[in-house]
C-alpha cells in the first residue's frame, strides 16, 4: 500500500508539473489599446484666465464611442470646455486576441497662453482609480509634463494633438501626430518628449497604451491696454 501511495504521489506531482508548463506555454493575451482616429480643433475658452493641465479619463464603448468622461486633474474654467471637445473627438475601441471591447483611455489638454516668458504652475501626477476602470484594465497616469513654448510673432490660435504610445514600462515607445498646425506642431513634439507616465494595466499586468494630448494655444492679445 505504501508503495502504491508513492506511485500515486508521483504521478500527481507529475500531471500537476505538466499542467503548469502547458500554462506557461500558452500564448500570452494579444491586447491593442484604444487609440484616437482624429480630433476637432480645440480652442481656449474665450474670456479665461486660467492654465495648465486638463488630465481626462475617456470611458468608450466597444465601438469606440465616448461614453463618459471623468477629471483626473480638474481646472474649473478648463475643464468643461475639454470634457466638451473630446467628446468630438473618433476613436478606435480596444481589443483583445482580435474581439473589440469596451475600454478607456487617458486624454491631456494643455492649455497655455501666448506670452514668451511664462511660469508654468505646478503638476502632480494624474493617476487612473482603479475602482473605475473598464474590463480589470487602468489606463496610463500623468507623472510629469512639459509644455510647448508659443511661437514668435505668432497670432494664430488653435491645438495640436498627438497620440503617444506608452510601452509597459512607461517610456515613450512612439508618437503619432493626429492634428497638425503650422508653425506650432515641432514646439508640441518637442514638449512632449518631457512627459513621464505610469503604466497602464490589464488584469494586474503592465501593458502599452497610447495617452491623447492637446496642446491648445491661445490667440495674443493684441491690445497693449
């Protein structure tokens, strides 16, 4: 009987052992995060006086439709103008090993104004809860900013947005420009290029995600009095 309990052992301890090379051997979960397809052309709210940084977390349906958007970093005059603006805004839903779902992703619009010397006020770190993410998945935290310098001579006004892709690190992997304006689109690439990022996750692992910014450039004033 001893002899059989011993074989029995064994061969448990055998099939267990088979059972979680197999496990690892499966082929890990294909995800490909939501990502912007284009975006309207922001303005700064007339009459404000406020800056800095809109931090938005943009909830989308498997089709890519915005369905609720949340303030992870709220400015009071800013922030419904850009809760406003992205819901224009065309997205790409996530997906996973080839089937859509519904996701979320984290949009930044920055808001500057047209002066050449500037002290930008401080940023802290913009991170998902996690109580409110979609389907076990977080989307990217805002670690740190940078800001695009407004052009000389300039008295254009408008936005430039870009789509940075987050590796599961947090470092830059790549950016896309999404909205182009002339004179102004190499300040945003190279602003951008100071941004930090916390990793988003999926069910508790770290994967890419691609981050929206707007950078949005007031029109100067032009009257000295």
């Amino acid at each position: 009987m001893t002899e059989y309990k011993k074989l029995l052992t064994a061969a448990f301890l055998s099939s267990a052992m088979l059972i979680a090379t197999a496990a690892l051997a499966l082929p890990p979960l294909f995800f490909k995060p939501a990502e912007v397809i284009s975006a309207t052309n922001a303005q700064y709210p007339p009459n404000s006086i406020a800056e800095g940084v809109v931090v938005l977390d943009v909830s989308l349906t498997e089709r890519g439709q915005v369905v609720e958007v949340g303030a992870l970093r709220d400015i009071p005059s800013l922030t419904s103008a850009a809760t406003s603006e992205v819901q224009s805004w065309r997205f790409k839903p996530a997906s996973q090993d080839g089937m859509v779902q519904a996701s979320a992703m984290t949009v930044a619009f920055v808001y500057r104004p047209p002066v050449s010397v500037w002290k930008p006020p401080s940023f802290t770190p913009a991170l998902p809860n996690p109580g409110s993410s979609t389907n076990a998945y977080i989307p990217a935290g805002i670690v740190s900013v940078g800001y695009a310098e407004y052009p000389v001579n300039s008295v254009a006004s408008g936005a430039v947005v870009v789509q940075v892709t987050v590796d599961d690190s947090g470092k830059i992997e790549r950016v896309k420009v999404i909205r182009k304006m002339a004179g102004f689109t190499g300040f945003a690439l190279r602003a951008v290029k100071q941004w930090r990022f916390q990793p988003a996750q999926l069910e508790g692992q770290p994967v890419a995600s691609n981050v929206a910014i707007a950078f949005v450039f007031a029109r100067p004033n032009l009257n000295p009095f």
